[in-house]
C-alpha cells in the first residue's frame, strides 16, 4: 500500500513532535480538520506507521519513522 503525500506530511509533524500529538495539535500544526488528521491517522495506523494510545491521540512507529527519512 502505498502512502500519500498528505499522509506524509502529517507523518514529518508527529516525527517532529517527537513523542504522544494530539488530533487538535495534529490538525492545527497541518491545517486540517480534525476529522480529516484523525482520518489520516487511521489510515497511516492500518500500514502500522503510527499507532493510537486514546481516540484522540497517537504516535509515530519506527515504521513510520523510517518512511519520513
């Protein structure tokens, strides 16, 4: 599967972040709805890149991570 530009991009903020991001955060730092970060988010965790801890926060995997360098 393959990852899109937008999915990317929210991944390079969750790896800046460095650690735990919430979706306000997440969508704010993106300019995008929280709906549509949060959608993102749900796709990027089905092809492991990020994974949830609460519905409304997440973090990136070392998958992800590597998909960012």
């Amino acid at each position: 599967m393959s990852i899109m530009a937008t999915e990317l991009e929210v991944l390079k903020i969750i790896r800046q972040k460095n650690s735990l991001i919430s979706m306000k955060e997440l969508s704010s730092k993106a300019g995008l709805g929280i709906g549509y970060a949060y959608m993102l988010c749900k796709s990027l965790e089905k092809q492991d890149c990020v994974g949830f801890l609460t519905r409304s926060s997440c973090r990136i995997t070392a998958k992800g991570k590597s998909m960012v360098n």
